[in-house]
C-alpha cells in the first residue's frame, strides 16, 4: 500500500516520484523509531499535497526542502514546549471540514488520471476541473479500463476471499497493483506511466538554502508544522483505538520533527503520520514500532531492486 501511495503523493505535488519513495522510507523509519506512538506509519500522506504543491509553485523545489527543514524544527520545538495536549482541544467539526475537504481535492485531482489524461498538478480543485474539461477528448479507454477494473478488485474481492481461507490474507489493493502493473508491461498499452525511477540508496545531499527568503517560505513551513502535528496525532489516537494503546503526544511531534528535519538532506518532501498505512499496520498483526521499520526496508529493497 505504502510503494504506490508514495508515488501517487509525489506526482500530485508537483516534484519526482523517486521523492514520495524516498519519503516513505526514510520517515518510515526515523518517524517508527524516534515517535511516541507504538503503530503509526510516517510518509508522504494526502494532506500535504495541497500545501507542498503551492510552495513548489511558488518557491521551487529548493523552497519546498527548505520548508520541510523549517517545519521540522518547528516541530520539534512544539514537542519539548508540551504542545502536543492542545491539539486535542481542537473542535470536530474542523477536523471533519479538513479531512473531508482534503478528501475532495485528491479526488477531483485523481480524476485526470482515471480518464489518462496528461494534465499537471494544479494548486485548486477548481482549475483541475477546467484544465479537465479542456482535454476531454483525450480520454483513454484502456486507462479508464484500468481504474474501473482497479475500483471493482478493491470492493468485491474482500468479499469474496472472506470465504476462501487462502484468499483471505491477500490485500485487495496489493492484487489491484500486480495484476494491472503485469497488465500493462504484458501487453504494451498505451497509457500515460510514472516512468524510469533511480535506483539505489537515497544520496546524502546539502541543499541550496536561501535564507533571504525566510520570512517568504515561513508561513508555509508553518502550515506543514501545523498540518504534520495534527494529523499525526490524529493518527495515533486512531491507532490507540484500535490496538488498545497509549501514545506519548509530545514525543511523537518531536519523532514528526526529526524525519522532517531529516528529510531535506535526502532529496525528499514533507512527511506525517498517515491513517491508512497505520491502520493497515495495526489490522495485520504489527507487535512492535519495528514493523514501521521493515515496511521501510522492504520499500528500500523494491527501490534496489524493481526500480527501473
């Protein structure tokens, strides 16, 4: 679930897909090891595609590792001033508004790809649409074949290996990937791919910072600090519910902190803790934090070896 995930995040906020990769892998680990939350995953997550696409359009890539520099400090510091007990003080309703209006943006975002249509990442729902509308007479089939084929595996198939012991354990959304993957290389269809990505270890990189700008890419760092504390400790009140646990708050923002501040300095984006890949975690057997750290590895071995 993590791999195409991280891809899909990457190429809707505008920079490499190599980068959601290396995100999942590196804050897979920093964040499992160092959070107070015993089952949250950290990676690229849905919610910070919105912001991290405005800043690669307004800063460039250079502004956006700069960002995620400064988040991640801003993170940490929240975590040793105690701020984590006063995210929890936030209405519902807010949340819900967030969540949902996160939700419809993927969505509608997703909607280029569905069809095959070549359309880059906009900043709004709104000029997706009309960017849409405009190519519509590119649709593909077989892409659009793909999504309906993909969409039908991920409802009907649980169902049906419910009642078969040894279909049971297999993930529909791991069946949807191969199948459709093996699909496509097999018989050559013409759709538009996420292409070559490197392969190898994440290079250790220092990266051009300006700091003239400051005060320019702030606000934004503070979004992302925000964004990162609130849904990763919505996260893990998630995974408390499910698994019977306690988290630490304050911990987990200085966990959040670290793989943030860690990531600039391996070509990758902002990360937090993501519900999905948590509860996934949970929901097949995780007994420890050391299960983020495999699910990080096994990324990393993909990323050695099925890169090209």
């Amino acid at each position: 679930v993590a791999l195409p995930l991280a891809i899909a995040f990457a190429i809707a906020s505008g920079v490499p897909p190599v980068m959601g990769i290396y995100t999942a892998i590196l804050a897979g680990i920093i964040g499992s090891l160092f959070g107070g939350s015993k089952f949250s995953i950290t990676g690229p997550t849905g919610a910070m595609t919105v912001i991290i696409l405005s800043i690669v359009h307004n800063f460039g890539l250079e502004g956006l590792l700069f960002a995620g520099l400064l988040a991640g400090i801003i993170q940490i510091g929240m975590g040793f001033l105690k701020l984590g007990q006063v995210v929890k003080f936030i209405p519902l309703p807010i949340i819900s508004g967030f969540t949902a209006g996160i939700g419809l943006i993927i969505f509608i975002g997703q909607i280029p790809n569905a069809l095959g249509l070549l359309v880059s990442p906009k900043e709004t729902a709104i000029e997706t649409l009309i960017e849409l509308i405009g190519h519509i007479g590119g649709l593909n089939l077989a892409a659009l074949g793909i999504t309906a084929g993909t969409l039908l595996i991920l409802f009907f198939f649980p169902k049906i290996a419910a009642k078969n012991s040894f279909l049971k354990n297999v993930p529909a959304s791991l069946l949807g990937l191969v199948v459709f993957t093996f699909a496509t290389y097999f018989f050559a269809l013409q759709i538009p791919q996420v292409g070559n990505i490197p392969q190898g270890f994440p290079s250790l990189v220092f990266p051009a910072i300006d700091f003239s700008k400051t005060l320019d890419i702030l606000p934004s760092a503070f979004t992302i600090a925000l964004l990162g504390a609130i849904e990763a400790l919505l996260c893990a009140v998630v995974c408390d519910g499910m698994a019977g646990t306690k988290h630490d708050s304050d911990k987990e923002l200085i966990g959040q902190g670290l793989a943030n501040v860690a990531m600039p300095f391996f070509g990758a984006m902002p990360a937090t803790a993501a519900v999905a890949r948590s509860a996934i975690n949970i929901r097949e057997g995780a007994k420890t934090k050391f299960a983020g750290v495999i699910h990080a590895l096994i990324l990393l071995l993909i990323l050695l070896f099925f890169a090209p």
